[in-house]
C-alpha cells in the first residue's frame, strides 16, 4: 500500500510526517531539517528557491520573495485584512480577474494556491527522497475557523503539486490526535496555537461513540488570522530602527535592504529571548552617512520583550476568554491545554495561559511538530 504523508501547511514553516510501524514519525527534509520554512522566491539568476533557500536570499532579494502566502490563500483583494497585510509585505500584490489575489515573482503573478503548491511539492519531493518511494497521497491540516474557500483553495493546492489530497482536517484535531486524545474518554481539551502568521484557540469535546471508537468534535473555535508571531516582529523591528533612529538620526526602514536586516535581527532576538534575560542585536553596516558606515548596536531584554508583545499577549487571552464563553464549557471544566506554534515557546505566553486556564499547559510535544504528527 502506498504511503500517505500528513502535511502540516503552515503560514511560516511546515513538517511533514509519516507513519511507520503504527508510529507517526517527522521526516527530514533535504536541508536536514524537521521543518521548511514557508518561502518561495525567483532567483536573480531566474531559479526557482523553496524553504530555506529562498528564505536565505530574502534579505538581498525581497521583492521576488514570497512568504506567508497562507494569509491569502481563499480571500479576495479587496478584504481589509488582505490591504492591511499588503502593506507589510514587500513583493508586489494585485487584483485579479475574479477578484482574488496574486502575487509576482520575477515577471510572472501567480495565484496563492499556486505558490502553496510550489511549497508543497518540495516537501513532497523531500519526503519521496528521505522514503525512496514516490509519494502521491496526503492529509493537510488547515485552521479551525478556515472556510470552504480557503479549504477548497489549499485542496486545490494540493492538486497542483501532484497530490490527491485525501482528507483536510482541523490543526487543532490533528494536535489533540497527536497527544492520544482520541484513545481517552470524554476530555475536553484546550488547543492554544500562536503560530508564526496566526493565532487559534479551539475547544474540543472527545466523545466516545456507539460503536466504541471515540470522535474530536471542535466544540467552539476563535482567532484573529492577523496575530502571528511575525507581528510580533515587525514591533521589535520597529523599537530597534527607533532607538538606532534616536541615536543616528537614520530611520532604516526607508531602505528595503536595512528593513529586511531588522526583520531577522527582531526574529532572532526574540527567540533568544525565550531562554535568556537578555539578548545583544548587532548588525554591522546596517547603513552609512556622510561620516561614513554605521553599526547598529542594541540591548533587548526580556522585560522590555514582554512590555512590546503585551498587546498581543493580551488580544490573545481576550479570544480564549471568547472561545470558552461560546463553547458549553466552563474554564474549571478544561482536562487539558495543549500548546501549538513556535510562538507558544515565549515564557510570557506561557504562564498567562496557566493563569487564565488555571494549569500547566501540555508541552510532551515539540509544538512546531505537533500538528502534522497529528495529520
């Protein structure tokens, strides 16, 4: 029997999984890494990058590289939200003939299912390299709150990459299916996922059926599409270019180059941030004057880290407050929270979710794995 893979599409990295032996395992890619980042790009040269690769030239190259496509996928131009993401973004958008959306790379536009697709097909390919077998089936989780066009849209992404996509399920079921859930009676389960581009919080009941087998129903779900992990940078971003502005009265994002520079600095400092207390952001040359080249040199601590995401911390907690008052259960009656997305690594995150639900969040699982174990 031919294998089927369970793809996690996420908005800024993916995993792909497998079972093996009745286990569901994580396969490398071709990079050697558990997961590829959402990234596709058009060379200078007019090669095609996906992952990594693309992401690497990001900084040299930004107007023909692609991130977060996940964000548009299903939606039409015009969307307020989609406005507000283009002008975030610096790779060209327009409208197209039917009112959706498409993006440029290089001298062509292409669709947001057809750069998902392109995404898919290299973890296709690596997941065919790794198994030695050709690949053709999958299983691809989207969020809970996603509507029939954005689950038709990545189906048909799916079909472009050459996969005959089996099912679509809910992110937070495929969580709560890794974590065994579906093995115990009668749980009600929490699944808090701040991942890169969105945040998500669903409620499910695990019931057990007549006929023994027990079924994940998602009771109630919320979440903003907007609030990512990557908003939290573009505010850490902001707070360096202004304090390097106050110094050297240069405001970097004019340049696309410095602004792109600041965006992998803001990243990499918060991700310190979640192991230390404090963190040095130092990027040489990041711009030049009449005196000549300029280096930015900068303390972050994680205080000040938690003063800037507090915003987003709270908007967050503000929708689970939401999600539990439309679902039928009170906060008391929560077994489990099960924590989903890189951004969940955050110290802050964490302990205002054990505040809110009153216990320890469950973290037996790498959250940026979690989902397509689940798939």
């Amino acid at each position: 029997m031919a294998k089927i893979i369970g793809i996690d599409l996420g908005t800024t990295n993916c995993a792909v999984a497998i079972v093996q032996s009745g286990e569901p395992s994580i396969i490398e890619n071709a990079e050697g890494a558990r997961t590829t980042p959402s990234v596709v790009a058009m060379s200078k040269t007019g090669e095609r990058l996906v992952g990594l690769l693309a992401k690497r030239q990001g900084v040299t190259n930004p107007k023909n590289t692609v991130y977060q496509i996940k964000r548009f996928i299903g939606h039409n131009f015009d969307e307020e939200a989609v406005q507000k993401d283009k002008a975030a973004v610096p790779f060209e958008m327009r409208k197209s003939a039917n009112g959706g959306i498409e993006v440029q790379m290089g001298d062509k536009w292409y669709r947001p299912e057809e750069i998902s697709a392109m995404i898919l097909q290299k973890l296709k390919q690596d997941a065919e390299a790794k198994l030695g077998e050709t690949i053709t089936e999958a299983v691809i989780t989207v969020p809970a709150y996603f509507n029939d066009t954005q689950r038709q849209a990545t189906r048909d992404a799916g079909k472009i990459a050459g996969l005959d996509v089996k099912r679509i399920i809910n992110e937070p079921t495929a969580a709560a299916l890794a974590y065994g859930f579906n093995k115990k009676k009668n749980e009600k389960v929490v699944v808090f996922d701040f991942g890169g581009g969105t945040f998500d919080i669903s409620v499910l009941e695990v019931a057990s059926a007549e006929d023994g087998e027990n079924s994940i129903e998602v009771r109630s779900t919320d979440g903003d599409a907007h609030l990512g992990g990557k908003d939290l940078d573009q505010n850490i971003m902001h707070w360096i270019a202004d304090e390097f502005k106050k110094e050297s009265g240069i405001d970097v994002r004019n340049d696309p180059l410095g602004r792109q520079r600041l965006d992998e600095a803001a990243e990499k400092a918060k991700i310190e941030l979640s192991s230390s207390l404090e963190t040095e952001i130092n990027i040489p040359f990041i711009t030049s004057d009449a005196s000549g080249p300029r280096n930015l040199l900068l303390k972050l601590t994680r205080a000040k880290l938690e003063d800037i995401a507090r915003e987003y911390i709270d908007r967050a907690m503000q929708i689970s407050k939401r999600a539990m008052e439309a679902s039928p259960f009170k906060v008391g009656d929560i077994n489990e929270v099960i924590l989903v997305g890189g951004q969940t690594r955050m110290p802050a995150i964490q302990k205002a979710v054990e505040e809110f639900f009153g216990k320890k969040p469950h973290m037996g699982v790498n959250p940026d794995e979690v989902v397509a174990i689940g798939a």
